[in-house]
DNA sequence: CATGAATGAGAGTTCATTCAT
DNA sequence: TATGAATGAACTCTCATTCAT
C-alpha cells in the first residue's frame, strides 16, 4: 500500500519480524530473534534497514498497510459494513492471525509514548481507520439506514474505543470470550439505538 | 493490599520503579534505571527481589492496590458511583498522575501474553473491577434508578472495554480529548438508555 | 612510478582513498568509506585488491610517488634548492592539499611499527629522500656555497627531522605556526652556520 | 600527578591499555584486546569507563604525567639539564620502554586531528613541555652558560621538533640510530652555538 | 569489468546478576 | 542490611570479504 513495490527480502524481513514479535513479545525483541526467524544472515538486516528502530517503524507501516487493506475490502450497504468491520475488528478467535496482529500493535502502541516515530505513523493510521468508521456512518444516515441525529464523529469512536479495549483485555487477560461479550453489548446498546427502525 | 505491612524500604523500590517506568516505558526499563530513581543502592534491588521478574511482579500488585483502593473509595447513590468510577477511569487531564499509571499497566498489561505471572495477577484484579462496575449496576436496578433490562455484566464489560479503549488510544496516540469524547459517547449512547427516566 | 601505466580505475580508486584517509583518518577508514568516495562500486574495489592491506601497501607508493615527483622538481642552486626544498616540505599554508598528504603519510607512518610492507615501503622513500637532501648539501660543498666542514648526511638528517617534527606537531595540535617557526630556527640556528659568508 | 589517587583498579586498565596499545597499535586497538591484557573481565572496563573514547581519554592523561614526572626529575645547571632532556627524550634504546611510550603517543597523536578531546589533553601537555625547554634556556641565559642572544623560545621548538622528528623516523622506519645521528647533529650545529665559550 | 546483495566474525556496549566486604 | 565492584552473556551494529548475476 505505501510503497507498491518492496523487494522479496525486505518482505521476508517483514514476515520473519511479525514472526519473532508474535513469538516474543516486543520487550524482548532483538535483532537475533528476528534473524532467527529469517532464512538469511543476520548481517542483512542491518543491510537493509540502518537500525533496529527503522526496521521497526518499517514493520509498523507494513502491518498497518495489511491492517488498512483488510478494511478498505469491506463492501455492502452501511449496516453491513459496519457489521463486518466489528466482526472483522474484534471478533477474533484463538487462533486467529489476526488476534497476533493485533497484539503486535498493542505493544507497538505501548510503546508510542516513548517513540515519536512509532507514534507518528500510528497516529496516521488511526485517522484513516477512525474516517473509515465515521464515513460508514454518515453513509448509513445519507441513506436512511441510521437515524439522522447519530453523530458519526462520536459513534466511530465510540465502536472503535470499546472494541479495542475489549480486544486489549481479551488479548491480554487471556479471556477468549471477552471479545465477544462487548461486541453483543455494544449492538444491544448502541447499535441497535442508531439504526432506523424498520422491521425491528 | 497483600501484605498489609510492607517495609520502608520496599515501598521505596516500588515507588522507584513506578518513576522509573513512567520515564523510559516498559521496554527499556533496567535495574539500573529502576536503581537511578532509588536512593539505596542497585545490589538492594537483590537483596529484596531474587529477580527482575518477581520485582516486576510486586510492582503489579502494588499497582493494583493503589488502583483498587482508589476504586474502592467511591460512595453515592448508584448512578452517581458509575459516574464517578468512569470520571476517575478515563477522564484524565494530561498532567494528571493516573495517566502514568495506566500507561504503566498498559505496558505491563501488553507484556501479559508472555508471561504467566504477569498475566494472572491482572486478570484477578481485572474480575474484581468488573464486578465492582457490575455491583453499581445491579444496585442501581435494585434500588430503581437503572432500568430493570439492563444486564449488569454486559454494560459492565461495554463500560470498561471502551473506557479502557479510550484511555489507550488517547495515551497512545496522544491526543488528549479522545478519552472525554468517549466519555460523553458513553452517556448520550448507553448510560442514558439504561437510566429509569425521571428527570430527563 | 611504480607501474608506469596504471588504469584509470586504479588511479580512481587511490584518489578516493585519499580523501577518505583525510576526512576519516586511518584509524577509522573502512572499504566503505573509500567506496563512498569512490564513482564505482564498493564490489570493485576487491576486484582491483585482494585485501584491504593490498590496497592501501599500493597507496603508500601512489602516495610517495607523488611527494618524490614533487621534490624531483625542485631546480636552482643549492642553497636555493635547500630552501625550496624547506618550503615545501614544511611551511604550509592551513589550507595547502599538502597538509593532508603529510598527515596521511603520518597515520600510515605510525602504523608501519604493525605492518612490515607498510614499514619497508616508507623506508624505501626515506632513504630515497635523506639522499636528495644530503646531495644537495654536498653539491653546495662543492660549489663553494656551503662551509667544507658541514656534514651531508647529518645535516641532512637534521633537517628532515626537524621539519618532520615541527609539521607532526603544527599538524596534530592544531597550531598553525609551528612549522613556520621551526623553519625560521633552523635557518638561523643551523643553515646560516653552514653557508660560506660571502654577502650576509 | 592528575589524580594523585587513582583505584588499583583503574591504575590496572591503565596499564593494559599500554600493553595492548604497545602490541597491536591503535588502529586495531579493541577493548577486547585491552581486555586480554586484563585481569579481570571485560564488563569491568566498562564499568570504569563509559565508552572506549573515554577510556582512551583517561590513558592519554595517563601517559603524559607519567612522562611529565620524568621530565620533572631531571635537576643540574641549564646545560646539563638540557643535555640529559635530549637524553631522555630522544635517545632510545631498542629495548628501551620509553621507546613503547613515545610510539604509543605517537599513534594518538596522529589521530588527534580526528578527535577533539585527544587534541586538548595533547596540546596541554605539549604546552608544558616546551616551556620546560624554553625555561631551561632562559635560565642558562640568566646564569651565563648560555649566549644573551639565544631564544629561549626559537630553541626550544627547533629541539622539541627535532628530536621528535628523530624519534618518529626511527621508529617507524626501524633505524635505531637515527635518533642518536640527529642528537649529535643537534649538538654539533645547534647547541655548540648557543653556549657561552669558556672551555671549548 | 562491474554491481550490490549477502555473509559471518567481531566490534563496542548493556544488562541482570553475583559476591566480597 | 547495604554497597559497589565484578562477571559473562547477549545486545546492536560494523566490517572485510564473497558471490551470483
């Protein structure tokens, strides 16, 4: 998405990073975990990326980027996408991929106030995903499927707040079912007030 | 909290780590840094913890104490008791001392899935907030003030997880008005759907 | 001197090796940095030299080769060849390109107790050298300019260590009179002994 | 004379920075090889010192009052004093350690026009000897063994250069006898001429 | 000839931990 | 208790060199 075209190595760099974060944790990360999950040398990395915290702001947009490709697929009418966009945000089971992803940036995200670069890009990304939300919302009013009071600005937040939250505790709490239990509450709560009520 | 009589100087070591922590993130967080912000010696840091890990350790359950306690403290009719749980939860000004705090956890909290320890001393406190935060809940509905439909643990989670969510996302990214944004999306979306109208 | 007709790559790659020895100093002088000056690529300089030792031994005789072509030049009547040859090799200007010949020669100098080629290249120079300067002294003999009693080869040996001396200091101390200075001692305190005193 | 009490500790890497310096040079000078050179570990030195460039600071200063002390010690009317300098300073045997001391100072002067801190601490010192010399003449000028008319400046650099001088070429180019032809020539062409004749 | 990706050893440095005092 | 010197493993990063193209 950001650059179109990166080589196979950096790539497989990129892979063998996700790899070794989701195995370790970002605490203790090191450039040998990362080049033990590489098929090269470890020499290369540094060949590739001038620092560690440069291959690491590399990873953030390279995980963003397949975070961001993933929403832009959703299609449907604005209730459905919004739909699939929780399902797809926080419904994730134990041995989902994405439930790693998303762990992965937590720690990234933890980390953020210690990283202007980490923080930036981060930041970046959150606009995009919080416009996504709110658009999908005012779309949903344009066409008559949510009441024209919601506030898509404060609906996006909210959806996007209670789902990462409860994605953080369910992630790191271990409880699978935490995931789950929000996004029921937050249709029952919150959802289902916005929607226009035609056979509801 | 689990002592109930901790010594001088151990009280000390964990005030050292707390300022310690807040500084340089979990991440980059040594002993000698934990050692810069204590008055005593590094070699005292072993004499009183076998290891890094159980220090670390301690300091959970010292943050936690601090934050139960501070939870715990909070009298009033129901309505107002949620009010103020969520205020003191997520409504942080930026220089106030609690934003630290939850950024420590958070750290801590994202560290979880790595290791056991860790995880399980925050999982019993997260089950003690929650029900907290549910007890408000079905107390309201006792005493009449939240509608009888309500389900206690449901808005208890939906309440935490975007809360949390929020707080996340605003020490994260750093932007300070996410989490009172989320706050008042919280009200207008949920809290005030639940209250039994009287006055409103 | 050595080859007669080196290749332009050759010549190349000994120019980039000489500003990268001024700017970065022996010490700290890589094959990358010599690339970094360099047109070609880093890969070529190993194809030109097995090693980097190889290539900076042939460095020491492009570099020689230059500094004799220089004093070769000098013509005239032996004092006046004295004097040239003083100027040259000592009072030079803060900005003269010569500067930095004779600091590089100095670095590999210093080096050369470590490296026998080193040493037996620099060697070979000094001789070639003291024997210009001891000639010219003994020209000046038999031309009836310099005293009968002078010594060649010890006032030979005299001179170059002292302007060796004087430029090592004025170089690495940073004080740009030092080498004027010096120059203006030695005339007084030795050359004018040794001239026969026709008109001073 | 900096410190005047300097740990046993500190006074032992010292040393084995001169052993290792004497041995490989400073061009591959490593804190391992400081470390071979050391009785205790590695970690060690950088406990004492906080990088190499500080450790090589310290030795820098190491080496020059040692050097200083000895110049300090020599006593004897001006002529005398003056003979047994040049003695000291320039007259080296093969085996002589002082021969490893100039050597080793040689190296990193050659790398001060690299290094700003290893610049000052030289040219301090550098500073203080040659007012050794120059005092030493003036006060031989004073007592009447030397000429009225010698500059006490004038002769000190022209000596200090070229005994330097001397030292340099006969260390680096492996001619033992280089430094004793120069301390003659530098009598015979210099030093003869500035002393008042009594009984020559 | 020429490139630049790739390698592996070793550089300086940091770190949790130990231990004599 | 308390100190701070000391350790050794592991860290990030650099380097001369090799090799497929």
């Amino acid at each position: 998405m950001q650059n179109g075209e990166q080589s196979e190595t950096h790539t497989e760099i990129m892979e063998a990073t996700y790899r070794a974060l989701c195995e370790h944790g970002y605490a203790s990360l090191t450039m040998q975990k990362i080049s033990d999950e590489f098929e090269k040398s470890k020499g290369l990395l540094h060949y590739h990326f001038d620092s560690k915290e440069e291959l690491l702001t590399a990873f953030i947009d390279y995980l963003l980027s397949e975070f961001e490709q993933d929403i832009a697929s959703i299609e449907g009418p604005p209730d459905e996408k919004l739909n699939e966009f929780i399902k797809r945000f926080v419904v994730v089971s134990h041995t989902d991929d994405r439930q790693a992803l998303h762990l992965a940036l937590l720690e990234l995200r933890a980390q953020s106030p210690f990283n202007d670069r980490f923080r930036e890009h981060l930041a970046r990304s959150d606009t995009i995903v919080r416009d996504v939300v709110a658009g999908i919302v005012a779309d949903g009013i344009t066409q008559g499927v949510f009441r024209a009071d919601a506030e898509p600005e404060a609906v996006a937040q909210l959806v996007l707040a209670s789902m990462d939250g409860a994605r953080t505790r369910g992630l790191t709490i271990g409880d699978e079912t935490y995931p789950a239990t929000v996004s029921d509450a937050l249709y029952e709560y919150v959802i289902s007030d916005i929607l226009v009520e035609t056979n509801e």
